[in-house]
C-alpha cells in the first residue's frame, strides 16, 4: 500500500511540474512598473492589485497560453469572456472592440518562413493600470519591445496606451523584412525574365509570391481602421497625447500597403514580360522554319518536276541540263536566304 500510495504521489508531481514547466513556457513575462522603471516581477495571480496603486502599470505577456490561463489573468483584471474566447483561439481579423472599461485589440504579424509567408495574431487587453499580450502562430517576441523601452522611463512612464503604441509599431516594422526579402526575390526574378522564358518552377513560385503579397495585404488593411480609432476616437483608455504616435503607426501601415501593391505590380509586369518573350522568342523559330522550309521548297518543286518520268522533256536531252537546273536551284536558294536574312528571319 505505501508503495502504491509513494506511486500516486509521484505521478501527480510529475503532472504538477509539467503544468508548471508549460505555464512557464506560457508567460513570456509578467512584471510591474512604477513610473517607468520596472520595479518587480509578479505571479499571474497577484497582478490584479498592483493595477490599483497611481503610477504603476502591469505588462503582462503570454505565448499561446490555455485556457485555464487565460481565465486566470481574466479573474485579476475583470475581463469580458467573449474577448477571452477570441484570445484563446486563434483566426480573428484585426479589429478594435471595447468592453466596459478595457479595449480588446487583435493585430496580424508575419514572418517569412522557409520562403513562405506565415502569419500569427497578438490580442492585447489595456485597461486602467494594465496592459496584457497574447500571441499566437508566426511572430517575433516582444521581449525586444520591453527591454528597449525599460531603457527609456521618461517614455513608459507615459502609460499603458504607450506600450499598446509601442507594441503596434512593433507589429507594423516587422512586416518590412517580409517585404525587404520578398523584394529581394522579385528583383532576381525582374533581371532573369528579359534573358530567357520562366520555367515552371519560376511560374509557380511568380504565383506563390504574388498571392503571399494578397494575403499580407488583407491581413494588414483593417490595422488602419484600428489605428484609426485609436488616433481619433476619444477611448477614454487613450490619452489625447498618445493619438499622434498612433496616427504616425498609421502612415507606417499604408507605407507598408503601397509597397505590397508596388511589388505585386512588378510580379505582374515579369509574368507579362516572360509571356512576351516566350512569345517572341516562338515567332522566331516559326520565321526561322519558315524560311527555311521556303528555300528548301525549290531544289523540291524542281527535282519532283524532273521526277516525273515524260518521254518528252525538253531539258532531259541537253548536255548541259543537269548543269542549268543546278545553277538555277543554288541561284533561287541563295536568293531567298540572302532575302530572308536581310529581314532577319535568318
């Protein structure tokens, strides 16, 4: 019986330290700043009530958390259920939507994975005193974000609607070396198409681009509206004084959209541009079989005339007829290739 019951026990500390390892590998950070500068790290549990002491804010941030998780940081900040359920599970468009006294703000990221564009999602809870991300799929972790502004009090100090600032500008520059590389390829692809025809490996990865670049697109365009709102709405969440940093994240958007239409026009001029070589390069061969399919035609008219077995052939009894029809045959020829060469069919 002791055996059995050290047995029980073991297997459920070794079911607590798993749910203790992946709760870790969940929270990325969970930590609280007073006028700026980061004065402690905090249990998820006890973030609730330091939301409520003036000049301190809780940044919390989580990597693909469960549920059970997510229900726990919704007990300490009073959060609504349904952004809770969009949080946990992944898919959603980019939007803006406030519940009470918190907004609730999805935003795309992408990352070129293995010549693909991958996408992901980072939900952000910001209310009074506190600020939570969640992140899902394909997207470069914020520690960046935080550690550069912990540089900076003066800046953190400004609140919350900084951090969710500084979060989105984040999102949007991380979009450039998606396109940067996807840039790159297209030029290589630009300089290839004039000197010979795609093949169908060059096809397929034109179309790949090109329907990345769509996706890319439509992912992005309604952070303008969200960023939008966030600049010219009154939130009460938003101070006054934060609405130019969010306008300014919306001029990187659109910056970001020109350079997307910009690129899926030149995958379309190189898909024209190959079609029209290709094109020519066939008219080519067509002129250049033709021509010689024309100079070939008259040592055959000839010969298939003399072919034809009449007694009667004026040519047949001269000495020099074999001669004559010779000469006549290389003059003709060299006629039309000279001819045909001069156009350029040749």
């Amino acid at each position: 019986m002791t055996s059995a019951r050290s047995s029980f026990e073991d297997i459920g500390h070794s079911a607590d330290t798993a749910a203790s390892r992946d709760e870790s590998a969940s929270i990325i950070a969970s930590c609280v700043y007073a006028n700026g500068k980061r004065i402690a790290d905090i249990s998820i549990d006890d973030a609730g009530k330091w939301t409520n002491t003036e000049g301190h804010v809780v940044w919390i941030g989580l990597l693909e958390p469960d549920g059970e998780l997510l229900h726990r940081v919704q007990k300490q900040f009073g959060l609504h259920s349904l952004a809770i359920e969009d949080a946990e599970h992944a898919h959603q468009r980019p939007k803006l939507e406030q519940y009470g006294d918190a907004i609730f703000v999805v935003a795309r990221t992408a990352q070129l994975i293995d010549g693909r564009v991958a996408f992901g999602e980072t939900h952000v809870f910001l209310g009074k005193g506190y600020i939570v991300s969640v992140r899902h799929g394909a997207s470069t972790s914020y520690t960046a974000v935080r550690q550069h502004w912990e540089t900076s009090p003066y800046a953190l100090a400004k609140g919350e609607d900084f951090i969710l600032y500084a979060i989105l500008d984040f999102i949007v520059d991380n979009y450039m070396p998606v396109l940067e590389a996807i840039h790159d390829e297209v030029e290589s692809i630009e300089d290839r198409v004039l000197t010979k025809p795609m093949t169908s490996n060059d096809i397929e990865r034109l179309y790949m681009l090109r329907r990345d670049l769509l996706r890319l697109r439509n992912a992005i365009g309604p952070l303008v509206d969200v960023c939008g709102r966030l600049s010219n709405t009154d939130l009460p969440q938003i101070q006054t004084a934060m609405q130019p940093l969010f306008r300014d994240v919306t001029d990187h958007v659109r910056t970001v959209q020109e350079k997307i239409d910009g690129l899926r026009e030149v995958l379309a001029f190189a898909f024209e541009a190959s079609l029209l070589v290709g094109q020519s390069q066939e008219t080519a061969i067509s002129k250049r079989l033709a021509s010689w399919a024309a100079i070939l035609a008259v040592p055959t008219a000839i010969a298939g005339i003399y072919g034809m077995n009449f007694k009667h052939m004026p040519e047949l009894d001269s000495p020099n007829g074999y001669y004559w029809v010779m000469g006549v045959i290389l003059l003709v020829c060299l006629t039309l290739f000279w001819r045909f060469r001069k156009s350029g069919w040749l």
